[in-house]
C-alpha cells in the first residue's frame, strides 16, 4: 500500500487487509517494511456484533461482491 499509494505528506497507511484465504503473495506485499511483531489469525467479525448494528453493516457477500466489481473494473 504505501509503495502504491503513498503520497510525500502521508505517514505509514494503515488499512483492512482483506485477504480471501492465505494468500501469502498479497500479505507480504501488503505487510512489506513493517517491521514489527504481527499476528495473523482467521477471525470472524459477524460472531461479535451486536445484533441491533448488524443491520447498519453490509453483509459479507456484499463486501465480495463491491470488491470483485472494483478488481474487474
């Protein structure tokens, strides 16, 4: 992100990494010059929202689908 995105004015870009599976090529470009201790785990946020936001959220099909239309684009 910061080698694509990154602009003279900005500080390190910190982001959702969305990652579908564990996709290693996209991680590593994505975590590349970080230089601190990560974790990586699989967590699934739809378990921990409160049933009263859920519906102000879209859902994850919805996330994959907006995101296949703008890869396609």
């Amino acid at each position: 992100m910061d080698k694509t995105l990154y602009d003279e004015y900005d500080g390190i870009i910190i982001g959702l990494l969305l990652c579908n599976g564990g996709d290693k090529v996209v991680a590593q470009y994505a975590l590349s010059g970080y230089d601190q201790p990560i974790g990586v785990s699989d967590y699934q946020l739809s378990k921990a929202i409160p049933e009263n936001l859920k519906s102000a959220l879209p859902t994850v099909a919805e996330v994959e689908e907006e995101l296949n239309r703008i890869m396609n684009i």
